[in-house]
C-alpha cells in the first residue's frame, strides 16, 4: 500500500474521532442543500449551509512586530473602511458567508513556531483550527513532526487552478505531497518575489538609456543580463561630496541585501537543488557556472563605491524617524543616491516609496545570459504559506468542509482581491506602462528555493546551502574546499528531511 492511501485511510480515521468540544457558539448539525446552495451566485459551485460557524485561521506570527510578519492583512476584514485591500478582503469574504454561511475568522498566535503552537491546541483537546498560515520556512520546519495534512489528498481542491498558484506549489512539493501551498487568499506571490527598483532621476541624469539601452525593451528582448547590469551599476556610482570615501550623500549603483551578490544566483539560473527521478532533491549549485558569476559579480558587489548592503548602510546610523532600519535603508534609493535597490513589491507600501519625489520603475532579476530560457524571481522563504492541520476540528470540522472553503475562498480572491492588489495598489500607484509591463513578467517568473523552505540543516550552527553560496563569493579562493567541507552533511539532510516525512503515514498508523 503506498503512502497516499494511508494517509486517506488515517484522516477519515482520525475525521471519526468523538467530538470533543466547541469553538462556535452556533448549531453543532449542518444542513446542506445541495441543488443550488444557499449562494445565489451562479459561479459553479454549490453552496452549503454550515449553521453560521467560523472558519478559522490560525495565523502564526513571528513576532508583533508588523515588518515581521511577512504576511499581510489579506484573511479577515471586519468591516469596510475605504482601504482597498481591506475592502476586498471584506467582500470576498462575504461572498463566502453568501455561499457557505460561515463567519471567515483569524486567531494569531505569535513569538513561537507553528508546531510548538499546534503541539499545545491538539494536546488542549479543543483543536479550532481549519487551516494554519505562517512564516514559509517556519512552517516547512514543522512537517516532519507530523502536524499537517497532504494537500493534494483534500477533497474538493483543484490544486492545479491558476489561484492556487501551480507552479509554486510544484516547488513545494516533497515527492507527490504538497504539504505547504501558496494561492490567492494571500498576495504573497505577488508580493514577497523578488526584483529591481530602479531609480529614473539616475537613470536620466546619467544617460543610462543612451549607453546601454532603453532597460525595459532590454528585458523584453531577453537581453537584461548579468554583463548589461553590472556595467549600468558601473555607470551610476558618483562621489557627490568630494570627501575621501564613499559616504550616503554620494551615488551608487545598486544598494542590495545581507547576502550580496549571493542574492542574485536564483536569477541567473542556479538553484540550490534540484529534483532526482525518485522525488527527491539533491544539492545543484555548484560547479563552473557559479564559480564564472563569481568570477563576475565580485570585482563589482565587493567594491563599496559600486554596491552597498543594507547592513553596510545601516550599522551607526540614526534610523529615528523611519518605521524600522529597513526603511532607513532603502531611503537612499527613494532619495536619489543609488541606481538600483534589490527588494519586493512590498516595499511600494513605505512611506518613502510612497513620498519618493524621483519616478521609480522596476525590472526583473537579471539573466546570466542571453540563452537563459526565462527570469526567475524567486519567493522569499519567509512570506507566509498555507497548510492544513492533520488533527482535524473537535466540533464541525471536517477535511470536506475545509476544502470546500478553501477552494472557494481562493477563487473568489483571485475575482476580487487579487485585481485590487495587481491593477490598482502596485500598477495604479506608481508604475507607468512599461512597468506593469514589467510586473507581469515576474509574476509569471515566481520561484520557491526548496532548501530554503524546508529550513535546512535543523542545527543553527551548521551552514545552510544558502551560506555555503555566500562564502564562496566572500572567498572564491576556497570555494572548493568550502563546498567541498560541507556538501555530505547537506546531503544527508535533505535526504533524511524526505526519508522522515516519506514516513508519516506510516508513523500515524
């Protein structure tokens, strides 16, 4: 018997459990009307009557902190205020209660990982939860403890529909299990992948165009490459003040993350893993390719005139008067002192995007090359991500109700939010033309990192795959030897982190 079928086979056991308690003030029976529904809405799906009971998402939060959320406000409105996206989320989820007749409701936990959360409400016996939404790595961190549901198993969801995001959720998969999902519920996908700001007072003032070419006919052609970007980062970097050193009054072509150049090899074609034959994922970083980008990249991004990372930027400086010192950090970009800013659609809603005086366009991730088949914009692994709780609800839940909302409530997200989100926030604000031109080439570009999702190694000393990359940029002189040192034991984790949950049907039973 394979391990689907004895996941089906423990969640209808488990689905048979005694009811043990209640979340909901409303009646325990529901009543379905199944010709028609109780949604008046001729839109191909049949209404249920659920007796006016919530549907609940439990929402773990890293902290209370809002930049760390990585989430956003897209579950639960509670009335209507004129904000776009709170309006939207209000009215898609009223269309649900139309539908469903059922109250769409968030409880946040925060500070703690999900399964440290999910460990204490199933052993409480008063287990409320319809669907958990968290930190992506987080939540990937929590699979092998057996506190989630294989997705492609609900009933009732088609997770190859274009708002559940397929090609994402291929990403997440381990083997033929999708245990961790992205869709339309959430903006995330939209808002958490990554490109480049670029600044168009710099860009003008500096004849970026006239040297190098019109940057947005560039990405249209496929000839945005690696060589093209570096030498418009060249190209942009002044000193302003004519003091010794490069200081924040003076121009740079590009402010990026912690990580640097290391940030940019998703784009370029290189990922971390890649699947085998059997499922699994094994290490695919390295080799000639990465080690001729480093090459590249480094006289660039290791010169401090050229490149600055927002910790570079931040360390000793006075970040009073900014909402945290990310903020402060890209404030150089949105007050005219560097060319290009590596970041994510979210960045749009800071006040100093929002009160940049310059116009500002975007572009994806370069290619290395002219023969590279597509850009990447890869997601970041800590936007927030859905699953499915194994341990269904102790009072009206059932895995047939969940995937019946959840299905719903994507769909209606993608008729009502997700047009609110991409035409009016990000294209309405701010972008002309071509740049929504540009957001629709990287909307179609999204990319999950697997070893970044799935949160390995598990012991904080030891060198992630995303570390190992960095290092061999700091000292390519010791790249081998890095790789080299460390490539068994990330092996045997990814091979061990599989083996485990390959095995959780088999340890339920």
């Amino acid at each position: 018997m394979n391990a689907k079928k004895l996941v089906c086979m423990i969640l209808v056991v488990v689905m048979c459990l005694p009811i043990l308690a209640s979340c909901n003030k409303g009646p325990q029976v529901m009543t379905q009307d199944m010709v028609g529904g109780i949604g008046g809405e001729n839109d191909g799906f049949t209404g249920v009557d659920y007796g006016g009971n919530e549907f609940t998402f439990l929402v773990v939060k890293h902290s209370d902190q809002i930049k760390d959320y990585y989430g956003g406000a897209y579950i639960d409105a509670e009335k209507l205020t004129g904000d776009k996206i709170n309006d939207a989320v209000f009215n898609r989820n009223t269309k649900v209660k139309e539908k469903y007749n059922v109250e769409v409701v968030e409880k946040v936990e925060a500070g703690k990982n999900p399964n440290e959360v999910l460990d204490a409400y199933v052993r409480s016996g008063d287990f409320c939860y319809d669907a958990v939404y968290g930190w992506g790595y987080k939540m990937g961190a929590s699979i092998p403890d057996n506190y989630f549901a294989d997705m492609s198993l609900l009933p009732n969801v088609d997770l190859t529909k274009n708002y559940w995001s397929p090609t994402a959720i291929e990403d997440l998969k381990v083997g033929d299990s999708v245990y961790l999902a992205l869709n339309d519920i959430s903006m995330n996908k939209l808002e958490w992948a990554g490109f480049l700001f670029f600044n168009k007072t710099i860009y003008d003032t500096f004849q970026i165009e006239a040297t190098f070419g019109n940057i947005y006919q560039l990405v249209r052609d496929g000839k945005w490459t690696l060589d093209v970007f570096l030498n418009m980062i060249k190209a942009a970097q002044r000193d302003m003040d004519g003091q010794a050193g490069i200081s924040k009054n003076d121009i740079f072509g590009l402010l990026s993350g912690d990580d640097s150049a290391a940030d940019f090899v998703t784009g370029l074609g290189i990922t971390l893993t890649k699947k085998t034959e059997d499922g699994f994922h094994e290490l695919s970083f390295y080799g000639e390719k990465l080690l001729k980008i480093v090459d590249t990249m480094n006289p660039v991004f290791t010169n401090p005139d050229d490149v600055k990372n927002y910790t570079q930027i931040i360390n000793g400086a006075d970040t009073t008067g900014y909402d945290d010192q990310w903020q402060y950090a890209r404030s150089i970009f949105t007050t005219d002192h560097a060319l290009f800013a590596s970041g994510s659609a979210n960045a749009t809603s800071e006040a100093a995007f929002r009160n940049m005086e310059s116009a500002y366009g975007i572009v994806p991730m370069p290619k290395y090359d002219e023969a590279q088949a597509n850009y990447v914009a890869e997601i970041s692994h800590l936007a927030s991500v859905f699953a499915i709780p194994a341990t269904p609800r102790t009072d009206i839940g059932s895995m047939e109700r969940t995937g019946m909302i959840l299905e719903y409530m994507a769909y209606k997200s993608n008729e009502i939010l997700l047009p609110v989100y991409y035409d009016e926030v990000l294209k309405g604000q701010r972008l002309d033309g071509d740049d929504a031109a540009m957001l629709d080439i990287i909307a179609n570009a999204t990319h999950y990192e697997f070893a970044k999702m799935y949160k390995m190694p598990k012991n904080e000393r030891d060198l992630t795959a995303q570390d190992v990359v960095t290092r061999i940029f700091k000292t390519p002189q010791s790249a081998a030897s890095t790789y080299n040192s460390n490539k068994s034991k990330l092996q045997k984790e990814l091979n061990e982190y599989f083996t485990t949950v390959l095995r959780l049907a088999t340890q339920q039973g």
